[in-house]
C-alpha cells in the first residue's frame, strides 16, 4: 500500500469518525448525519476495498470510543452497516470503471442509504432482542423517516461528490 493511499484512507477514516460524533440530530434510535460523505468518497474514487476499509474502521473506532456502548457482542453487527456500503459503492464504481454522472451517483447514494438502514436495522433487532428491550415501536417506529433522511442525503452527496471527484483525481494521480 502506497504513503498516499495510506495517507487518504486514514484522512477519510478521520473524517468519518468526526462526522459520527458531530451528529445535527439524534433522537432515539434515529441519527441524521453525514458519515456516509467520506466512505462514498473512498468507494467511488478508489474502489471497494477502500470503501470497505473507511467504512469498516470508522465504524470500529467511532463505536469503541464515541458511542458510549464501547464494545458487545452486537458491535459487530453495529460496524456492519457502513463496511458493506463502502463495499457496493466501490463495486458499483468498478463496475462502472468509475465514470458515474450524477444519476449513478444519486442511484448507488440512495442504494447505499437503503443498505445501511437495512443492516441497522437488523443490528438493533438482534441488539434489542439480546439484551432484552425490544418493542416493535422502538425498532421499526421511525423507519419511514430513516428513509427519507437517506434519500435526502444522497441528493446532497450526489450534488457536491462530481466535483469533489473530479478535483480529487486530478490531486492524488499528480
């Protein structure tokens, strides 16, 4: 692994736990943030095990020290959602031999939205059914908006990450 590789992961990494604990709204079960900003970015610039990495390792770092749950035996389902989306968006990006306008954006955005509230949503089932404070109200309650927050989300990422795609090729392949 290249110094600039290396160097990029572990900024985007750092951006990512930052985002997580700067979270605008919280109530709940329910989180609007803007932590998924860095692992598209590392996913369609550079691919899915970059992606993965981000994603993964942010999770890990921001659940160890930020959450106040530190480590569980659910921690790895709660580290799950945003590796696996770091994943597809760089799989998709491959796929696409990372030439994606802005629909393709928005499209592996709103996918990758869909996935994280999915596996979260798995995570906190078996979290509450484990340690005993499940309610249907609590873990499906707001579902409907943890959607719309997703989409909303990827159309803001989708109107800057172009841009930011372009200027950061231009930098990293100098």
């Amino acid at each position: 692994m290249s110094t600039r590789r290396l160097t990029t992961l572990a900024m985007l990494i750092a951006v990512y736990v930052v985002l997580s604990i700067m979270t605008p709204v919280k109530v709940a079960n329910f989180k609007f943030t803007f932590e998924a900003f860095p692992i598209l970015v590392a996913g369609l610039l550079s691919g899915p095990i970059d992606g993965f990495i981000v994603g993964g390792i942010g999770s890990f770092i921001y659940q160890l020290f930020f959450s106040g749950y530190g480590i569980t035996a659910t921690t790895p389902l709660w580290i799950l959602p945003h590796a696996v989306s770091g994943l597809i968006v760089g799989a998709y990006a491959r796929m696409k031999n990372y030439k994606l306008d802005f629909t393709h954006i928005v499209l592996i955005s709103i996918i990758s939205a869909f996935t994280v509230t999915a596996l979260n949503l798995l995570a906190l089932y078996v979290d509450s059914k484990l340690f005993g404070y499940y309610s249907k109200a609590l873990v499906f309650g707001n579902l409907i908006l943890k959607i719309i927050a997703g989409v909303i989300l990827a159309i803001v990422y989708s109107s800057v990450l172009p841009k930011l795609l372009a200027f950061l090729r231009k930098k990293l392949n100098k």
